[in-house]
C-alpha cells in the first residue's frame, strides 16, 4: 500500500533525526529529552520549520538559519538511511508487530554504529537495552506460543532466545580470546607497542553486539553476520589504503552491515555457499 510505505519512510526519517540526537548526546552523558535542537556555534534554538527530517537540510543548503555556520551532512545522511531501512522492513514484513520489533532492532545498530565511528566506543548499556527488549519480546511470544496449546520445549521463544544470546556472546568471545592471544603474540614478536592503539581483536562491546545479534536473528543467521562483517571491513580497508585513512577499525559498522545483510538475504547467501 503506497500511504503505508510513505508512512514507513516518513517515520524512519523521524526516527533517524532522533538517532542524530541521541548520537551527539549519549556519549556526552547529556539528556536525549532536554533541550531542544540548537545550533552547536552560536546556540540558537533550532525551530520546528528547520528541523523537519532531511527536508531543512535541503531548504537551508547545509547551513544554519543564523550564524549560516555549515551542519553536518550526518544529520540528513542517518535521517535518510533511517528512512529507507524502515521502508525495506515494511516492504519484507508488512506493518505488523515483527515491524516494530526490527525497526527497534535496526534503529539501535544505526545509533550504535555511528556512535562506535566518532568514539571507536559505545556506551556499554546501549546493547544490553537491545537485550533486555529482546527478552521481553520473546517473553511476550511465549505466551502467545502456550496458548495455542502444544508444548515443545526448543520451540518456546524464550528459551530460544536465552539460548542465541548465550550462543552469540560464547561464539564470539571464543574468537575475542584466540584473536587476542593471536595479536598480543604479534605484537610480542615485532617488539611493538600496539598497532595505532589497538591491542584487541575483538572489543567487548562486538561481544554484546552479538549476543544482541542472536536473540533477534536467531543463531543460524547470527552466526553469518559474524562471517560477513570481515567483507564489509575488507572493503573499507582497501579504500583507507588508497585515500590513506587510518586503519584503525571501529568494527560495529561492519556488523551490523552483516547483519543488515543476513536479515534481508541471508537464505540467499547460506544457498549459495552451501549450494544447495
Ligand atoms: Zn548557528
């Protein structure tokens, strides 16, 4: 239905301008909720008529109504990839309850990705929020799975949602450990101090990002998104070698690139490796 995808996209667009603040602030410790918007050079309060999602962008050519100081191409750019991600869930899920869910799911890996380029860090709570939503969804199916009168303890969604955040944390902290030992030996054997700060081969935070990643994929597709962020970084690294950028990999992108694409394509993928 046309009004539902415009819908979709317009609400992803309002989302997406509430993600910007939520990633200027969160890491700052400042409140998402008070003040409103101000310019960031000379504090003017932004109006409503200048902060419609995208659009004020547009209307102002980049630049703020008062001191024509230039804002940021971020804002319309995460209001803009907000507002397609929602229109791609209603277009795979319809505007159900699954909808709400994924766009709960998406919003937080654009919030945590962008967050994790500017900081090469997220605050730790932002993916137990994932979790703990993620729980309580699947507690909210299970109750709905008992009513329809079977019992089959592996079918109930909690338990198969406990049981992909255990697999995503295991899984991938068992790469954070070898990975570990495999660059400390590194670093031991070329006597250096560490490669432009970076002395892990996983952070924590890609720990919780995967537990995250199994309650709402699942393990199957949590465990691809694993294997596919790799590609998504490759990409990236071949063109900080040629626009030589630094190196340096804040790794929540490429994750949730993997799981981006395990969402929408990952039978897909999974045919084509196994070819089925
Ligand atoms: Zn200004």
């Amino acid at each position: 239905m046309m009004i539902e995808k415009i819908f979709s996209f317009i609400f992803g667009a309002v989302i997406g301008s509430f993600l910007n603040v939520c990633i200027w602030r969160l890491p700052k410790d400042l409140s998402i909720v008070k003040p409103f918007s101000f310019c960031p050079k000379c504090n003017t309060p932004i109006k409503w008529y200048d902060n419609v999602p995208i659009l004020s962008f547009i209307i102002l050519g980049g630049k703020c109504r008062s001191c024509k100081e230039k804002i940021s191409k971020r804002y319309p750019v995460v209001e803009a990839i907000t507002a397609v991600m929602f229109l791609l869930l209603y277009a795979k899920l319809g505007l159900g309850a699954d909808f709400f869910k994924y766009i709960f799911f998406f919003s937080l890996l654009i919030l945590v990705s962008f967050i994790d380029i500017d900081y090469h860090a997220i605050p730790v709570y932002l993916c137990f929020i994932g979790i703990a939503a993620g729980l309580t969804i699947s507690a909210v199916d299970t109750l709905n799975y008992l009513r329809m009168g079977f019992f089959d303890w592996k079918g109930i969604p909690f338990v198969k949602a406990l049981w992909a955040l255990i697999f995503g944390f295991g899984f991938s902290y068992m790469f954070k450990f070898f990975g570990d030992i495999f660059v400390g030996l590194y670093l031991a054997l070329r006597k250096k101090e560490s490669i432009e700060g970076e002395t892990e081969a996983l952070g924590l935070g890609d720990v919780d990002f995967m537990g995250m990643a199994g309650i709402f994929l699942g393990i199957k597709l949590c465990v691809l998104t694993f294997f596919l962020a790799p590609f998504f970084a490759l990409v990236y690294a071949v063109f900080a070698i040629i626009f030589k950028k630094s190196h340096l990999l804040p790794y929540l992108p490429y994750l949730s690139l993997g799981a981006l694409a395990a969402f929408f394509w990952g039978d897909k993928i999974l045919r084509l490796v196994i070819m089925q």
